[in-house]
C-alpha cells in the first residue's frame, strides 16, 4: 500500500493530492484497468486524511473519468485513453509556445497567418471607412445570422449568386461551424463517420455529442468508397465529417469521382455531409480545381463550413455555414443559441475587404509566400530527412504528414525530444479517436514560421532521428 503514500504541500486540497497520485499510478501501469481502489476507511487510515477526503478525491476520480463506482462493492481504477492523456500535456505545452517571447522556439504546429506582409494599413483603413459610413450602427447592430451585406458579397463573389442567403449564416469561425452543425443534426448515441485520421476538433465535438464515430480509412483521393458502403449497410448514419481540400492533418484533397460517388451514397442511404472546405484557396498545381462537394451536390445532402481565420486574420474569428433548406432551421436555432452575433465591426470590415477586391488580391500575395514555403520545406525534407521518412505531396494547404520509416521511434517519443531543443511538431496520434494509433505519424506547418526556422527546425529533426539510429 506504500504506492499510496503522499507528501502533502501545505498549498493545493489534500483531495486533489491523492487523485493526482493515483491518476499516476493509474497513467503507469502500476495500478491496472479494473483494479480495485482500496477502501474509503482503510484509505483514510493510511494516509492520515478524514472519510470525507477519500470520497471527495475519488468523486474527482470517476468525474475525471480515471475511476468508476459498483454500487456495494467499492471504487475501480479506470484506464483511460493514453491519447487523452497525451493530448492534456499537449495542449499544455502548445499554450506555453502561444504565450512565449522566446524567439529561439521553431513552431511547426500553428496553421493561421503568421510572419506574412498582411497589409494591415489596409485594413485599418478600411475599419475606418466603415465606422464613416456607418457610424454607431457599425459598433451597435446586431443580426443574428450576419451581416446582410457580407452573406449577398459572399454569395456573389464567392459563389456567383448561386446559393439563397437564408440559408447562409456568419459563423465564428470553423470550429462554431461544426459545433453548430452538430448540435443541429446529432443527438446521444447517433452515428456519425469521420476520415481516419481526421481533424481533431471534430473529434472533440462529437464526443461531446456523445455520438458514436466510425472512422474510414483516407486514401490518396479521398476516403475508402467501399468501406463507406459496408458502414452505411450496417448502420444508420446521420451525418460524414469531411475536409475536402487539403485533409487535416494529410493534405488530401478528394477527386471528383470520389465526391460524386459520396453524394450519391448520401441519397441512397440518407445521411448529410458536414463539408469543411478548409484550405481551398492555397492551391498550389494548376490540376487540382476548387470544386466542393456543395458546388456538386444536386439533392440538397452538404451542410458547407469555410472559415476565413486560417489564412486571413486569426483574430477576426469569421466564417460562414450553408445549410441545406431542411435544416435551415435547425442550424439557425443551433446558432442562436451558440451566441446571439458574431463581431458586427469585422463583419462589415470584412464585407468592404472583399466587395473591393483587397481580399483576392491578398490571397494572391499569401499563395505566393505559402509557395516559397511550401518548395523549401519539401526540398528540405527530401534532401535531410529521406531516410528517416516518408510523406505524400500535398501541392498546397499549410503543412506536410509525414510518415516515421522506423517502427520503434514513437512520434509522441520525438515530440517530447523535440521539445527539449525548442522545436514544435504535432504527433499524429492526436487525430485518432482511439490510443496508440498513428504513432508513425507526426505534421509540420509551415505558416507560423520563416524560412530560416524551416531550416534550422529540419536540420535538428535530422540531428534528432540520426542520434536515435546512432543509440540504437
């Protein structure tokens, strides 16, 4: 019972202190799945603590999800997932970087503008045009759905007057757009399909919904269309989660073929498409055309999420969602009762920004930046890191997935060795719903960082793998 034992500080509930102890037993094995925890009384007794300490610190246990409780036969360790572990010490170590002045650290895991000549002069000017023209009412009014003006320019410059503005809402951002769709179409125990691996955002909301996720293998085009179909027979499915261009975390993009092969799935069998068109505007190759699944899509099946924070101003935290006419409804209480507006000032700002053509022509100037990064990272990667990995080439969107050739190296093992010398990866582990899988994984972004990060960052990833061969 040693194991037990705690040297209580005189600072933190001494509750917490025997939780946190026991979670990591619980975290190293050294307590087991499904072992019994002891006794509240013997616990007590042992420590030194009151009843009342053992029952508070194992209520936190089973809130946490490390314990549960037989009712008249005691308290049980629970083992969660080590990829639920893992990714609390990565968000961790992720806020650290975010709120560091350190310029020694090399970032490769943000994914919004970063380091580029945004023309924020610009910009100011055009907030100061709105707040002349519309004075108070750019501050004080509110519509619910957004801004009348930027969802009729959204419509004509981004869609040619194609869609009906009722079913167009101003979101904040991505992340709001799949909160929303989700709540509108999935309740406890629904079946949801996701890519394998996927966006770990996603991932969270529909844990949060308490659905029940199949995850379908992505392929080089687009996900496994066979597989889709066995899943569908066998079950009922309410909605699939897709990025269509440049996939987080692989950087697929999916054919046509694959698109309309989906849709029509979605028909046949009846369930929605929550589209995520992530990343559609930093197309690198001439080959790859900018042609949604909504822009396909004939029976009304694609609930359609864009964001505008990843490649213009994170702050701004913008986007818009397209409902199909069925759940137009649905996602608009969704988002009435996820907040009441978005930021009026920005909308109106960033309605100027693209109704007088500032907006393509800085995505032009960003694509041309995304560019020069993009070719240095693959050259780089190709010319340090060949031996050690493998990647596909993604010709456009922010980063590179790659593959570790060498089974006992770890990514989660290389974050952490990484970490020590100030570089940033993002392990792909992270973008499973289940633990240990995509271990031989890991991402590197290239837009919150310059050029020489990029080669400083790949020379120490180099120095990293060549040690771990050399020891081994």
């Amino acid at each position: 019972m040693e194991k037990f034992n705690v040297e209580f500080n005189g600072y933190e509930p001494k509750y917490i202190q025997i939780a946190d102890n026991i979670k990591n037993l619980i975290n190293s094995n050294i307590i087991k799945d499904g072992d019994k925890l002891p006794a509240i009384r013997n616990l007590s007794k042992i420590l030194s603590v009151n009843n009342v300490t053992i029952v508070s610190c194992y209520d936190k246990l089973v809130s946490e999800g490390y314990a549960y409780q037989k009712m008249g036969s005691g308290t049980y360790a629970k083992k969660r997932e080590i990829n639920d572990y893992f990714k609390k010490e990565y968000s961790k170590a992720i806020k650290l970087i975010k709120n560091s002045c350190d310029e020694n650290i090399i970032d490769f895991t943000g994914e919004s503008s970063r380091y580029v000549n945004f023309p924020i002069d610009r910009f100011k000017k055009v907030i100061n045009n709105v707040l002349n023209r519309d004075g108070a009412d750019a501050l004080i009014n509110e519509e619910a759905f957004g801004y009348t003006k930027l969802r009729e320019t959204i419509n004509k410059v981004f869609w040619n007057n194609y869609l009906n503005i009722e079913n167009l809402l101003i979101v904040s951002g991505a992340q709001q757009g799949i909160d929303i769709a989700s709540k509108a179409i999935v309740n406890i125990n629904d079946n949801v399909i996701v890519e394998k691996p996927t966006y770990m955002g996603a991932l969270s909301v529909f844990k949060f919904r308490r659905a029940n996720v199949f995850e379908i293998a992505i392929e080089k085009d687009g996900i496994n269309i066979k597989k889709l179909e066995e899943v569908l027979k066998k079950n009922k499915i309410k909605c699939f989660y897709t990025m269509s261009y440049f996939q987080n975390p692989t950087g697929i993009s999916y054919s046509r073929e694959k698109k309309l092969a989906i849709l029509e799935l979605a028909k046949k069998y009846d369930f929605y498409i929550i589209e995520d068109d992530y990343l559609s505007e930093l197309i690198f190759d001439d080959n790859i055309k900018h042609e949604p699944f909504k822009a396909l899509d004939k029976n009304d099946r694609v609930i359609y999420i864009k964001s505008f924070s990843k490649i213009f101003l994170p702050g701004i935290r913008l986007g818009y969602i397209i409902s199909p006419e069925g759940f137009r409804e649905s996602i608009q209480n969704s988002k009435i009762n996820t907040d009441i507006a978005t930021s009026t000032l920005m909308q109106r700002a960033l309605e100027m920004y693209i109704k007088e053509g500032y907006w393509i022509e800085y995505i032009n100037n960003l694509r041309i930046e995304y560019i020069k990064r993009y070719e240095l990272m693959k050259k780089l990667i190709n010319e340090n890191l060949k031996e050690y990995v493998e990647f596909f080439d993604s010709k456009g969107g922010v980063s590179f997935y790659l593959n570790i050739r060498d089974k006992d190296i770890k990514s989660k093992e290389l974050f952490y060795k990484l970490k020590e010398k100030g570089v940033f990866i993002t392990p792909g582990t992270l973008f499973y719903k289940g633990a240990n899988i995509g271990e031989q994984y890991f991402k590197l972004s290239f837009s919150q960082v310059s050029e020489k990060e990029i080669i400083n960052g790949i020379e120490m990833i180099k120095e990293v793998f060549y040690r771990w061969h050399i020891l081994q």
